[in-house]
C-alpha cells in the first residue's frame, strides 16, 4: 500500500465547523526518556521537533459530549501561543495548518486518531464574510 504513516489532511476535513482552545498548550512527556520525577519532553520522531499538546472542543453540534473534546499535538521548537481570545465568545476560535492524522487501535479496542499539526491561529475571514465590493 503506499499510504504509509502519518495522513495529511485540510483543517476542514477533520474540524468542518471549526474548533476552539478549550486548554492550555503543555510539554507532551517523553514516558520512555522520563524517570524518577526526571521530565523529558517528547520530541516528533519523523522530524525531531518538540511536541506540545493542546485540548480543543470540535464545533460539530452532533457530536455527543463524550466526543467533543480532543487533544492536537503541535510540532514546535519553541511553546505554542494560542490565538488572543474574542470579546463575547467564552473560548478561543483557532485553525491549525500543516495537519496528519495517525490511525491507531485504543486502549478500548477501538479506532482513534492522533492529530499533529505545524501551525496554531485565528481563523482567517473567509470570503464569505468580506463585504462585497461595491460595483461602479
């Protein structure tokens, strides 16, 4: 097969109706280099960046409680900011870029996904939301 780890993807495939920062952007542990109260932060081992982890809440209004809330893995040399936070909105509208997906097999014997991602932001106006021009 030539579909081989880590699938890339568009923001818009897996969050179609947007997500929001519902955490804060934290070291991921290395559990294997970690030990006795020693911390050792994880690092990507496809690229060898440093990997950070952020809660997000997926904006499917289908979605069942259980399932709305995941956790995206950032690629970054240094700590991630999430974008400044929107007057009237209790949590942080974000887009990420430069997305894979891994599929593995949980803990529970079902299918999961672990998210990376090179890039954290606000979102962009899309044209949808951009005043028409006036014509002349």
């Amino acid at each position: 097969m030539a579909l081989q780890g880590p699938i890339p993807v568009t923001f818009a495939m897996v969050f179609p109706h947007g997500c929001y920062v519902v955490g804060e952007v934290e070291p991921v542990k290395d559990f294997d280099a970690s030990s006795n109260g020693r911390f050792v932060q994880a690092r990507d081992k496809q690229t060898g960046e440093l990997v950070w982890q952020v809660a997000v809440m997926d904006g499917d209004p289908t979605l069942k409680p259980a399932q709305k809330t995941v956790a995206v893995k950032i690629l970054a040399p240094v700590q991630p900011v999430p974008p400044a936070p929107v007057a009237g909105i209790p949590f942080i509208p974000v887009e990420f870029d430069h997305i894979t997906v891994t599929p593995y097999v949980n803990g529970n014997g079902r299918l999961a996904y672990s998210i990376r991602v090179r890039e954290m932001y606000a979102p962009r106006p899309t044209t949808q939301n951009k005043p028409a021009k006036d014509a002349a």
